[in-house]
C-alpha cells in the first residue's frame, strides 16, 4: 500500500512539472547546472491543489521536503487515498495491434496523459469512470482524447505525431498553455516511443459523422459586429486566408479543437496569453492581448470566433470566463 501511495506522489510531482505554463518550462531551476545547482538534485518547487511539492532528488544527498497542505502529509493517509481511488484503466479501441498497444502504456505511464486529461472524482483523483474524457489543468481545459474529442478535423496519426513532436499540425491548430510544455518534452523522446503513442490516441479519437469546418464569416459580423472589428484590427493580418501565415501552410482557426470545445476557457486563454516558444528555439507564436483588450472586447471576439468557425450553439457566459481566467489558474 505504502509503495503505491509513492508512485501516487511520484506521478503527481511528475504531472504538476509538466502542466506548467511554458514561463516556467524556460526557467533553470535553481537545482541544476544553469540555476546555479547540483545536476539531479531535485529541489524545485511546484504548486499544486495538494500544496507545494519539490521535484526529486536523484542524487545521494537528501532530498527537500514536501509541504502538502496538513494533512495530506501523514502517510497512512495518503495510502488511504490510493485505495479508495483506483486508477482509470486505459480504453482499448478494436484492432488495436502491437504497436498501438505500447503506446496505451505510454500513454497511461510514463505519459501520464490523464494527469491533465481525465476528470478528478470528490477525492481530486483521477475519475476511473472517464478515463480521458477531458479535465481543467491549470486554468486551461485538456479536452477528451477519445471519441467525444470536439476536433473538427479526424486526428491521423502522422498528424497527431507531428504535433507532439513538434507543438504544431497543418491539419489541426499549434500546442497552447500547459501543452507547449508537453510537446517541448516529447520532443526529446524516441520517435517510436512518440509514434506508438500517436497510433494510440488517433484509434481512440476516431468517430464517424465528425463536423466539416466551416467559415460563417457573413453571418458572425451580423452576431457579433463589434467582435469582427476586433478581429479584423487585431487577428485577420495571420489568420485569414491570404495572410503571409496562412500562405506559408498555418492552418485555418476552423481546424483548431478550441472553438469547437464545449467552453470558451481556452479560446480566452490563447488571446489572453498568446504562445510563445521557449527562448532561442523555434515555434508558433502570437502575442498576448490581455493589457490591449478589456474584458468586454475579449468577450465579442470569442463570441465572434465561435460563431464563424464553429457550428457548435454559442457559449454561455463568456464574460464570467473572461473574468475568471484573467485572475488566473484556479
């Protein structure tokens, strides 16, 4: 009991180090070689619901202490909590072969895909019951990596190897928020360890009838008029047809999973935040508008893009997703 309460707390420390915004993936920890640190000492601090939680260290030295909020510290009840909490075992879609297989482990192991992706249950532990049916993982919405995935576009499998090696699919839209971070990591993993996962949640993502993008672009300004002013001064220099971005391959925002979510929280995270690449290397990027927007023309321009390149129904109240994501990450 008390080894699997450890692997809890392992794979918890594991998913808060990954879920980070990618500020603080550019950031040397203060443990290693660029933070002025031992390399592997471990030693960083990250926040989490439970408290704060330092990353491990690997070397003889002792490592620091965790301060969980009290009294999620005491052992035997931390092993309690992992046996009223079984772990989500992973969907296996028909005729999934060897290599599809491997990548379920992936997924569900080292991965930990569902540390962001699978709904946390009254005890904040992974839902067994829906495995990947999508989360909130700081401040952002991780949308279902099964069927009831809202992508307009079918998810291949060399599309969906190209984004988690890369941040970005010509056929889907770029990696934003705590994924930026993720698919920097992935980045340096085997390609065949990033195939196999590739080929596994392409065959769990995969549904008939999925929704054709569309471009409602008359209709949308009627909606929402101040919104397409908005859009047209602030997006449709990169994001329209005909614009250099477009022309060198970017894909339409009609592709992009966001719009066709079933909440405006990452739309308005992206325009609130933008993307940024890790400093010196290369990727998508887009400004922030949170300092050149009010909360009220951050709202017309979400509920401007989702009329246009969506044919989901509107978003209910937007302006109090505007307000909560601009006090940040819950």
């Amino acid at each position: 009991m008390a080894g699997r309460a450890t692997r809890s707390l392992l794979s918890l420390t594991i998913a808060a180090s990954l879920a980070l915004g990618a500020d603080a993936a550019q950031a040397p920890p203060p443990s290693s070689p660029a933070g002025g640190g031992a390399p592997f000492a471990g030693g960083r601090p990250f926040a989490t619901p439970f408290g704060v939680i330092y990353s491990t260290n690997i070397t003889p030295d002792r490592p620091p202490p965790n301060h969980l909020i009290p009294p999620l510290g005491f052992r035997p009840l931390l092993a309690s909590w992992q046996a009223l909490s079984p772990r989500p075992t992973s969907p296996e879609p028909p005729g999934l072969d060897a290599a599809g297989r491997r990548g379920a482990e992936l997924v569900a192991g080292l991965g930990h895909c569902g540390s962001c992706h699978t709904p946390r249950n009254s005890l904040r532990a992974e839902d067994a019951d829906r495995p990947l049916a999508g989360a909130m993982a700081e401040g952002w919405y991780a949308p279902p990596l099964q069927a009831d995935s809202p992508a307009p576009a079918p998810w291949t499998t060399d599309d969906l190897e190209t984004y988690l090696r890369t941040g970005l699919s010509d056929h889907h839209q770029a990696a934003a928020g705590p994924m930026g971070a993720v698919t920097r990591e992935l980045s340096q993993a085997p390609e065949e360890e990033v195939r196999d996962m590739a080929i596994y949640l392409s065959a769990l993502m995969s549904r008939a009838n999925r929704p054709t993008p569309v471009d409602q672009a008359a209709a949308a300004a009627r909606a929402w008029p101040q919104g397409a002013q908005i859009y047209a001064g602030a997006c449709a220099s990169c994001h329209d047809a005909g614009s250099a971005m477009r022309r060198q391959g970017r894909p339409s925002l009609a592709v992009g999973t966001p719009l066709d979510e079933d909440r405006a929280t990452d739309v308005i995270m992206i325009v609130l935040e933008g993307l940024t690449p890790p400093e010196g290397k290369a990727g998508p990027y887009m400004p922030p508008f949170a300092d050149s927007l009010t909360d009220a023309q951050v709202v017309q321009l979400t509920a401007y893009l989702r009329a246009r390149f969506s044919r989901e129904r509107p978003w209910k109240d937007i302006p109090g997703a505007v307000r909560t994501a601009r006090k940040g990450a819950p």
